[in-house]
C-alpha cells in the first residue's frame, strides 16, 4: 500500500501534466492523501460489479482479469475510511505501439491488445485511463491519483479517455482535458488527451499524417445515397470477393438503414442496419480498398451503433468473418458463447453481439414531435416540418382538403360524376 503525506505533496505528480488549476487546487490542500493499493482480481471483479449498478458499457469480466495477471498494478482500490464507501482507479499503461496504435484509432480500450500494454514496473508511454469510479469522493479520489501517476510516470507523459457518461463529457473538460484529435488527426472522434507540460510526443513510428482527409458520414436517405452505398458494396464484395449478385444483394436492403460514408466527398464505405424486436443486426460493412488506411471503417460502425442507442437499442447483433473479430471486439462485440462457426458466400463467419449502453437521450413516446418527425440521424437540427410550423404561426393555414360531396354510384363501364 502506497501512503503520501499531506499539503502540496499531494500534487507532485500533477505537476508535469497540463492539469487544469481547478484539478490543481481540488488536490492542493491539507489532510491526509488517501492511501491507493493493487486489487487483486476477486478484489477487481467485486468493485466492478458494483460498478455496473450506476454505470453501463463497463468491460467484461474475463478482459478486465486478463489484463490484471498480465499487469497486476493497472486497478487500484482507493481507502477511503470506511467499507461502505467504493472509489477505485483503472488504467492501461501503453508502449509506445500501444500508444501509437491508439492514436491512429487501432486500439480497443473494450478488449484490449496485451502486447501492448506495459508490464508490471515498465515506464509508460502514454496512460489510457479505463474508469475512474468515485461516488461523492471526487475530490478524495484525485488526491490518490497525483501520486500514483507521480510513479508511473515521473516526467509526465499523455494521459487518454473517454467520456462515458454526460457527467464526464462535463467533467473531463473541465479538468484539462481536449479531443485527441486536435493533437493526432487520426485519433478517434471520441478520444481525449490530457497533454504533458512539456508536449505530446510523436510516438516515433508515427508515419507524417500529410493533408487531413474530410470523412463523413450519414444516413442514406435519397435513391442517389443508397445507389452510393450499393456501387461501393459490388466494388467490394462482388468484384473482390466474387460474391454472387443475388447472394451480396439479398432482398433485405429496402427494409434496413443504410449509413454512407465518403472521403473528400467520394463515396468510400457504407453499412447496413436491420431491426428485430430486442437487437439490431449490423451487416454489409465495406469499404473500397483505395480508402482502408483510413479511419471510415471505425466511423461507420461508432455512426451506426450511436444511431441505435438514439433509438433505445440496448443489444447489437452481427455476423463476422472469423479472421476479422479482433476489429468488431473494438466496438464490444464477442463471440456468442456456444454457437458454432458457419459458412456463407464461401467464407466462415461467427456470431457476435454486444451490449449497448443508455446514453441518456433515447428517443421515446413524450418526446417533442417535432424531434420525431426529422430526419433520420439528424434529429438535433430542425427539420422541414419544423420550417412548416413556423410557417404556420405567422399566417392561418387554410385546409387543404376538398368538402366533402355526394357521389352518384356508377355502373360497369361509366364514369363515377360529382354533384353540386
């Protein structure tokens, strides 16, 4: 168990990271620092089940205890003077691959590439920070964190995470923290960076990142998108991988979504989306082979699945080639326990699903129906019909409705005549 006495000691360890002088003042002070040890993983597994009562998305069991014998020290449990109170700490230290593979939107903080990770003892370089977990103890919490982070990394060195919650997406900011991408343009749209005072490294191996490529993506809504999203899929299933047409285009795609990606706003990528009554199902995920050293791939599937838990999805659903389960694991995806491989379109495939957490701002019955009747995807900006109703305030509508009128009845052959 590690101890740190009081007063400004308890900030060392924030001092050679831009920490914000909120954080820096939060910290500073005195009393006691209170003391932080490794969990082992009985001790791990508890705190994250408790965990999982107040928060959804958490990792699995078994990565969470696979990363605690590769690294014994990455969860740590904070004393704060009494058993009914729970605060831990749980983090991954990088190598530099690691840190460079999750710049460039290529790591998966859900289910985590050991080798990438430190040893017990290594030196990091960078810290991706798994869950802070601190109910009413915020303050006591990050007293703990400055001298743990004053050991692992003494000159300081990039700190990353993600919001998980609207209460961190308020509180990282805050705190000093900014998108990653602002420091690595390929860093995933989601990631935050706390930068060390003396600058973000480069991680060596990075390759020069040249001109930024603009991505986006969006819903397919005219016949001109979904033609966009099928020319990109005959260019890759069918001129690729010798998909036949009516095995690629299988009867399904005028009952699903369909999300178009584009680079430089050339159609590059797209994927598709079916609903059942408890899951969606992700499928038809493609992108031409000219645009697969970008990040399209991952932003069609964090669009996707964002798209789903708009809607209160609470469970994904897929279908992936047994070579490719490391990518959608990124997402949380993982083999259904039990079910067997199988094969389609001459290629084996295993079932995955994932579970997706509530992000606060599900749509639902009582919600303003003017959000219900926008655009698919686009229902934070005002839509047409948003256009009408202020139309309407300004001047009396008049119906457009014929009156009704009797109708004459007619016969085989004769035409059917107004009255009045």
């Amino acid at each position: 168990m590690y101890h740190e006495s009081i007063g400004h000691d308890a900030i060392e360890g924030y001092k050679p990271m831009a920490f914000s002088n909120r954080v820096m003042n939060m910290c500073a002070g005195s009393g006691a620092v209170p003391s932080v040890r490794a969990a082992n993983t009985e001790e791990a597994l508890k705190a994250l089940g408790i965990a999982r009562t107040h928060l959804d998305g958490l990792v699995p069991d078994g990565v969470a205890a696979r990363a605690i014998s590769h690294n014994p020290d990455i969860f740590q449990l904070v004393d704060l003077g009494r058993r009914d109170r729970l605060s831990f700490i749980a983090f991954l230290p990088l190598t530099e691959a690691g840190a460079r593979a999750l710049v460039e939107g290529a790591f998966s903080g859900s289910n985590p590439d050991l080798s990438m990770v430190c040893r017990q003892g290594e030196q990091p370089s960078a810290i991706y920070i798994w869950l802070i977990f601190a109910p009413s103890a915020l303050r006591a919490t990050l007293r703990a964190l400055a001298p743990l982070l004053g050991r692992l990394a003494p000159s300081g060195c990039p700190l990353f995470t993600r919001a998980a919650t609207r209460h961190t997406a308020r509180l990282f900011p805050a705190m000093g923290f900014e998108r990653a991408s602002a420091v690595y343009p390929r860093a995933a749209d989601d990631l935050l960076v706390l930068r060390p005072r003396s600058g973000c490294p480069e991680f060596g191996a990075l390759p020069p990142v040249g001109r930024t490529r603009r991505v986006g993506v969006r819903v397919a809504r005219t016949l001109e998108d979904i033609m966009k999203c099928f020319s990109v899929r005959a260019a890759t299933y069918m001129a690729e991988q010798e998909c036949p047409f009516d095995e690629e285009f299988d009867g399904n795609d005028f009952c699903a979504t369909h999300f178009v990606g584009e680079v430089d706003g050339e159609p590059a990528g797209c994927i598709r989306v079916r609903y059942f009554s408890e899951f969606v199902k992700l499928e038809r995920l493609a992108v031409r082979h000219e645009y697969r050293s970008s990040r399209l791939s991952f932003v069609l599937v964090r669009e996707a699945l964002a798209y789903c838990q708009r809607k209160g999805y609470r469970r994904a659903y897929g279908h992936s080639r047994s070579d490719l389960t490391r990518f959608w694991g990124m997402f949380g995806f993982k083999p259904i326990a039990g079910r067997q491989a199988f094969t389609f379109s001459d290629a084996e495939y295993v079932e995955l699903e994932a579970s997706l957490p509530d992000t606060g701002d599900t749509l639902h019955i009582g919600h303003d129906p003017y959000v219900l009747i926008r655009p698919e995807g686009d229902w934070d900006r005002p839509g047409p019909l948003d256009l009408s109703a202020a139309r309407s305030a300004k001047r009396p509508r008049r119906s457009r409705l014929p009156a009704r009128q009797p109708r004459e009845s007619a016969g085989e052959g004769q035409r059917i005549r107004r009255t009045g």
